[in-house]
C-alpha cells in the first residue's frame, strides 16, 4: 500500500520522501530558473547599455537632427540626429543617440532630445572599439538594470524554496532535549513583516509620485503659463497590446508659435500616465481632429514646454490609490520595526530602558462608557433580531389557534437572554449619565519601588456617589486553547487600596499616594501571557447604575542603577 | 555532547549585567551551524510564548569546538512565578540542522530568588 | 483526597500547558499501522469524529508530524462567524497535489462550507478533518474517552499524586461531559492551589 507516512516512531519527524523532494525541487526549481533566466537578460541589457561608458572619444559633426516616426504606436517619437566622425583615417556616419531604445511617447521629449544637438556643430561622440561604425552621442545610466529587481524575487522565493527541500529538518521526540527557543517566531515574522511593508511603501510611494504628485504639481505650475493659439498636425488614437489586453491613448500633436519660432508638441494633459480607456481616448481626438485651430498653454520662461488642457479632471483622482500601498507599507514597517526593537539589544548593547518620557499622564479607560453601549447594543439587537424570526412564528401559531408548543418551549430561554441584554443596554445607557471619574498619573509611568501618586478628578455630579474606592490591582492573564475555543484565565496577585471613603467632600476630587513594591512584577506582555496592572474605579449609587471603570497602567521594572 | 557554562558559575544575573560564559560541542555528524541564544519563555496554564532576546551563530563549525559569548541582559522581564504563568531565562546551544539543545537555565532579576507572586 | 498537595510553580505543575500538549494520543488497540491502512482504504479523506476534550486535536497533530511533504495544518477558531472564510485564509494557494489538507474544527462548517472545502481540496494527497460526529467525510476513527482513560494520562502527568486524586476521577470526568481537556485545566487549579472545590 502507497503510504508516505514515517512509520518508525523513532525515526526524524521530519523526513521527506523522494517525490515529496522531486516535487518541490521541481516547482523551486522553476521558480529560479526562469527567475535567473530574465536576470541573466536584464543584467546582458543594462551591461549592453552601459558598454559605452568605457568607449574612447572623439570629435563628430552633426549632419542633422530633427524628429521622426517609428512606426510604433506605443512609443511613435524618435530623436533623428545624424552625425560624422573620422577614424583610422575613415570616415563613418552615425545615427544612434544613445545605446537602448530611444523611442518615447512624447514628442517634446524627443524633440528636446534632438534639439541638443545643432545641424553644422561640433560634439563628442563614443566609438565602439571593437566595431568602429557603432558610435554614440551619449552615455546613459542603465536605469533598466533595475527592472531585475523583479525576477529576482523568483530567484529568491525558488532559492530559499530549493534550500528548505533540500535542508535536513530539526528532529527529536524526546520532548526534553527539544530547543525551546526554536519556538520564537516574533523576529522572524517581523522581519517579514518589514520588509513587505518597505516593498509596499516603496511601490506605492513611487507610483504616487508619477501618477499623481508631480503631474499635479506641473498642473499648478501651468497656471502661470500664457495662453497660446495652435493647430492640430496629427490626431489619432494610439493602441498597443500589453499583458493584460489593449492599451489606448491619444495622440494629439499640435504647432505653435512662441519665442520667435515654432515648435511642436503632443502635451495634452500632465496625467498621460494615468490610462484613458479607448473611450477617452476616442473623445479627446474627436474634439481635436485633423488641421484643427485650438488652444495651448506655454510655459513663458521655457517655451517649447506646452500643454493642450490643463484642465483637473475627476479621472486624475485615480492616481491618489497608491497613496493606499504607501500610507499601509509605512504602517507596516512601522509596527514591524517597532516590534523588533523592543527588548532586541545586540551583544554588547546595554540595556535599554525605553521609557516614553516621564511627566504627568492622564488615563483612558479601557474600555469607554461608550464603547460598552455598542458593544452591548450591537449583540442586543443581533440576538434579539434573529431570535424575533422564530418568536413571531411561534406567535402567529397561537394567533391561528394552532400553538407550536416545542417551538415555543424551545425559545422560552433565548427569550429570556434577550430580555437580560435589552436589560443591559438599558442599564450601560442609564450609567452613561454617570459621573465620569478622570485620573491623572504624576509620573506616567512608574517603576517597581516608586512612590506612586495618583490624582482623581469626577465630571458630572459626583455628589450622587456614596461610597467610592479605587484600587491598584496587579494580575497574571494566561490564554489557551480548549479545543478551537480560546481562553483566558486571571489570577489577582496584588491589591492595593488607594481610596476607600464614603465622605462627600473627598469623593468629588483628590489625591492618593502609594509605594508600589519593589519585590513584585512589572508589567509584562507576551502573545498568549501577560502580566496587567489596573486602576479600579468604583462608586456606588444608590438606586441607579454603579459607576466603574478600570485603567490600565504600565509599571516599569526597577532602574539599572537602583538594583 | 554540549556544554553551557557562565565563567562565574553562577545562574542569578540582575538586569544590566553581562552574562559571559563558554559553550562546547562534540558532534557524531557535520552541522551547518550552531547558535547560542539567551531568550525567556514561559509555562503554566497559558499556552508558552518565548523570545529571543540575544543570539551569536557559528557558521560551518568543526565537529568538535568551544566559544564564548557575551551577553548583556535587559531590564526585563524578571524571572517569576505566580499562579498560572512561570517565566524563566536559559541560554541555549542550538545545533542546525539536527536541533541538538543543551540548556542552561538561569535567574533574572534584582533578587536571587524569582520573584514570586500572590 | 489528600489535601497535601503543595503549591506548585506553574513550570512546575504536571498540568501545565507544555505537558498537556506533549502527551501522545492513545486509544484503546490503537495502531499506527492500522491508522495508517485504514486512511490508504479511505482514499486519504476521511475525518477523526469524536466529542470535544477526546483527543482528536492531539491525533491530528500527531497525523501532521508523521506526514511527509507539506502539511496544512488549519484550525477553524471556535464560535467562528465565518468558518468558511477562516478555512480559505489558511489554505495553501495554490493546493497541489503534494499537499496534505489537516482541518482541525469542521463541525462548524456548513454544508456550503464543506462544498467549498472539498472542491478547493481536490488536488490535495490527503484530507483529514475533526468532527463532532459522522458526517460528510467517512470515518478514520472514533475518538472517545472514559474515566480509565484520564487516570492513564494523569498518571503520565503526576505519578505521585494519581493516588491522591483517585476519589474525584469519576466525578471531575463526568462534571466535564468526558471532557479530558477540561479536567486538565481543573488539575492544574488545584495543584496551583486555585481551586479547593475538589479537595474534601
């Protein structure tokens, strides 16, 4: 019988077959492969682009330099500057600005491209030492060898994936000499944490920028520019296919004067990144065909910057969603690093004693008055609505003559528990007209040993309350599961009285002082354990809702220097 | 075979203080490493939460070797015991990937003694 | 009972968590071998039925260390509001053939919950549930518990005390409906010196 079970009680748990390794080295294995495969390209690219940066120099003519057409509808604009250079005693011709695609969609930036370089003047270009016709005008960053940031992320999914195969596990069924500390998974899970919130933060962050942030701030800009009559030399709808289907946008290239000479442009708004859909697209050439007179804007400090509408449409609101990427990737990497730093010293770092700041705080409570109405209201209203359906059944059977008695007796008790929590909204409701107490900590947060001084103050009328006490309470909370349920159990270990009266003049305000233990527990807080100290308000009233509220506090372990 | 030792043979250390010690290890098998930690962790009723507050790996170690370590101990949590929840300090030598432990369990806090609640 | 049963350290207590879930699940003739042939027999889907506090968690962990190859190990919280949506949280993405689906909690599934389980699990090796009763899946074992039971794994826990607690086995075992868990987590109240409701 085919069973990949491990059958010998004594042998690692962690034992693997060799189908279970074949499958994963397989599904792993592809994962690198074709990761490597595209850093191996991307990586041939970015070295092909940046081989001219170790080229030698030499001086070349321009012949001409202008713009032309690719042909290509996703990038349609091309710098077209053609220029000589002698070598060896030969002359060449060249027509590459720079290694890499040069094509754009934007008719201004191949413009301001060609225009660097002037018909009859002198420049520097770099000849392949090895291919003496190949030569350049400039040398570029490579900026795509940062693309390989992509597939190397399969390279190191497939990577760690092939190790954790391939890796022997941790084996032992003696419960005793098992590692303990292997358990902690807090840092690792952080780690990750971080360093997805980055990834996040930084892609949101990026896309915001480009899609939103600064094509607004160019918009804001062009309000300053002069408005400028122009007319249509080409309208169309550009189309192009991409992974994910067709990609539309419209293509408007538009001439005016400006400066004393005439320039050209295909600027029709600062959101291009944002994409039109064929529809837009349709619409904003329809509105500019062909040999058409409009109107542009043009920046009067630099005028061949130019743009067709510098309208704000509700569309370019789209580019605001990465602000969402960015906003949860900070949040992330903030908790995450937070949850790092907290109690990681390094080797030989001291101790470190993080402490807020020491001063005055005032206390919230755990839970507010308010927070205990919904609470209660919510659960209220979901019990009562769900067990209403079978009540008005129940009824509408001893309406018609015909009593459902099993019905009936069965709802008697989920009646009664909806009766108690309409009565517990009731009462939380009532409570909220209660006297609200207001505690404020001299020092916000104390330590073991401290004199710990504690101040009261009551809004509302807090002549209603006849006897108050507040006390400091110290307990152990421990969670566990019982089955899937989950459970917390609590054990008071501390108490101290810091009010107990019943005179009217104390009540409404004041003050009390304590020394907490120095041969006691700080607070403490693990993931399933932890170790709470709470101040405990209580006042009774008569004939009416009691007030209470409990406010945690943080009781800090005792200074280095005090031990 | 694994041993953990502190060089002042003593188990009790108050926050702030530094723990040093030397492990040793005598292995039957090659390990990609071993790692010494000093961590907490609690038992009682609660289900066990432990974390690692200081670690020193030895990449690719010999079968057989010795290392010291330094170790500074925060200011908490103490060591303590109440009702439900016991929380104790070690430090651990780890063997990778076997997973060979050897434990030495120590005390921290400002007393030589958990602390002890209720 | 002998009321001399000391405070103890929580670390201390026989009962406290660590031991309880290191105690390996026993049933009376039971086999690995004969597990093992009957879930091969089952077409490796079949579920561990038995009522709360009897082991099924504990054997279903024990079936996940003895699985070779990736093992998802997934449990519907009790008092659940949305089981489904717990499960599919917790599934590998994709579940391929090389997965082994443990679902610990399935009796809070509905029967749409279980349509969805079983479809999304369709590729996986194996599939093995816990349930309250015999249901949807065919029945791997039937766990249950008696008052014998609980005296072997608290002999396991605290040999010296079992004697001690001999004249509240039966009653603490039927108090908690067979619960062992739950008497568990009473042992550990009293050998904390929590709870003397036990204690003559």
């Amino acid at each position: 019988m085919n069973t990949s079970f491990n059958t010998s009680p004594s042998a690692p748990s962690g034992c693997r077959s060799l189908s279970g390794k074949g499958v994963g080295t397989l599904f792993f294995g592809l994962f690198f492969l074709m990761g490597s495969l595209f850093v191996f390209f991307i990586l041939g690219e970015a070295l092909r682009q940046a081989a001219p940066w170790w080229w030698p120099k030499t001086s070349c003519t321009i012949i001409s330099s202008g713009v032309e057409s690719t042909g290509e509808d996703e990038d349609p604009y091309r710098p077209a500057v053609r220029y000589q250079y002698q070598l060896d005693g030969r002359d060449f011709e060249g027509t590459l600005v720079a290694r890499g695609d040069n094509a754009t969609s934007s008719y201004d930036r191949a413009r301001d491209q060609a225009a660097r370089y002037v018909v009859g003047s002198s420049t520097t270009c770099r000849v392949s030492p090895t291919h003496p016709a190949l030569a350049v005008l400039e040398r570029r960053i490579p900026w795509i060898a940062f693309a390989v940031l992509f597939p190397l992320i399969f390279v190191v999914i497939g990577g760690i994936g092939l190790w954790a195969v391939w890796r022997g596990s941790a084996s032992s069924d003696d419960a005793d000499s098992q590692s303990i500390s292997q358990k902690a998974s807090k840092g690792r899970g952080h780690k990750i944490a971080l360093v997805v919130g980055l990834i996040f933060g930084v892609v949101g962050g990026t896309l915001f920028l480009f899609l939103f942030a600064l094509p607004a701030v160019h918009q804001l800009r062009s309000m300053g520019w002069t408005e400028t009559p122009c007319t249509i030399v080409g309208s169309e709808v550009r189309s192009w296919s991409t992974d994910d289907g067709t990609s539309y946008r419209p293509d408007v290239l538009y001439e005016y004067q400006a400066g004393g000479r005439s320039w050209r442009s295909n600027r029709t708004t600062f959101f291009s990144a944002l994409s039109s859909g064929y529809d837009n697209a349709r619409d904003v050439v329809g509105s500019h065909p062909d040999g058409s007179k409009s109107t542009c804007w043009v920046d009067p400090g630099n005028p061949g910057r130019s743009v067709l509408d510098r309208d704000f449409h509700p569309m370019h609101l789209l580019g605001l969603l990465p602000l969402i990427f960015l906003i949860a990737g900070a949040a992330l990497s903030r908790w995450a690093w937070g949850q790092m730093r907290t109690g990681r010293p390094s080797e030989m770092e001291g101790p470190k004693d993080e402490a807020p700041g020491e001063g005055p705080l005032v206390l919230k409570p755990q839970v507010s008055p308010i927070g205990k109405v919904l609470g209660a209201l919510f659960f209220c209203l979901f019990w009562n609505g769900i067990v209403s359906v079978f009540v008005v059944q129940a009824w509408k059977g001893w309406e018609r003559g015909h009593p459902d008695w099993f019905l009936t007796l069965f709802l008697v008790p989920f009646v009664l528990v909806g009766l108690a929590t309409i009565g517990a909204v009731g009462y939380l409701v009532l409570s909220l007209a209660n006297p609200r107490p207001r505690l404020t900590l001299d020092n916000a947060t104390p330590r073991l040993g401290d004199e710990f001084r504690m101040s009261w103050r009551f809004t509302g009328r807090a002549t209603r309350i006849r006897q108050l006490s507040i006390l400091l309470e110290g307990r152990e909370e421990a969670t566990y599961q019982r089955g899937t349920d989950t459970h917390t159990d609590r054990e008071v270990f501390a108490t101290h009285t810091l009010v107990d009266t019943g005179n009217d003049w104390e009540i409404p305000r004041g003050a009390a002082t304590t020394v907490i233990p120095h041969d006691t527990m700080h607070s403490f807080e693990g993931n399933s354990n932890k170790i709470v100290w709470e101040i405990k308000v209580a006042g009774v009233i008569d004939r009416w809702p009691d007030v209470s509220q409990d406010f945690t506090i943080t009781i800090r372990p005792m200074r280095v220097e005090d031990l | 075979m694994l041993t953990i030792t502190t060089d002042t043979g003593g188990h009790w250390f108050k926050p702030g203080e530094t723990i040093e010690g030397t492990v040793s290890w005598h292995l039957d098998d090659d390990a990609e490493a071993v790692e010494i930690r000093l961590f907490w962790y609690t038992e009682g009723k609660g289900t066990q939460d432990v974390e690692v507050v200081n670690e020193k790996g030895i990449a690719s170690p010999d079968r057989a070797g010795n290392r010291s370590f330094r170790f500074r101990v925060p200011n908490g949590p103490y060591s303590f015991s109440g009702k439900l929840i016991t929380l104790a300090w070690a430090v651990e030598l780890v063997v990778l990937p076997s997973g060979e432990t050897e434990r030495l369990d120590l005390l921290v806090g400002p007393q030589p003694v958990e602390v002890e609640l209720g | 009972m002998n009321t001399d049963i000391r405070f103890r350290r929580p670390a201390d207590n026989p009962f406290a968590g660590r031991r309880i879930e290191s105690l390996a699940f026993r049933s009376p003739d039971f086999s690995w071998r004969r597990l093992e042939d009957r879930l091969d027999s089952l077409g490796r889907r079949c579920a561990i039925v038995g009522p709360k506090g009897s082991g099924k968690t504990t054997l279903l962990e024990a079936i996940a260390r003895r699985l070779d190859g990736p093992v998802a190990m997934i449990r519907i919280p009790g008092g659940c509001a949305h089981p489904w949506r717990s499960v599919r949280g917790q599934l590998p993405h994709p579940v391929t053939d090389g997965h082994a689906v443990l679902v610990d909690g399935c009796e809070q599934l509905g029967a749409i919950g279980w349509r969805l389980l079983l479809r999304a699990t369709r590729p996986a090796r194996y599939l093995v549930a816990t349930l309250h009763r015999n249901g949807v899946l065919p029945t791997l074992i039937e766990c249950s518990t008696n008052p014998n039971l609980l005296r072997e794994l608290v002999f396991e826990l605290a040999p010296a005390e079992t004697a001690n607690l001999e004249p509240v086995f039966d009653t603490l075992f039927h108090h908690h409906d067979r619960n062992i868990r739950l008497c568990f987590r009473d042992l550990y109240d009293v050998f904390s010196g929590r709870d003397s409701r036990l204690c003559p």
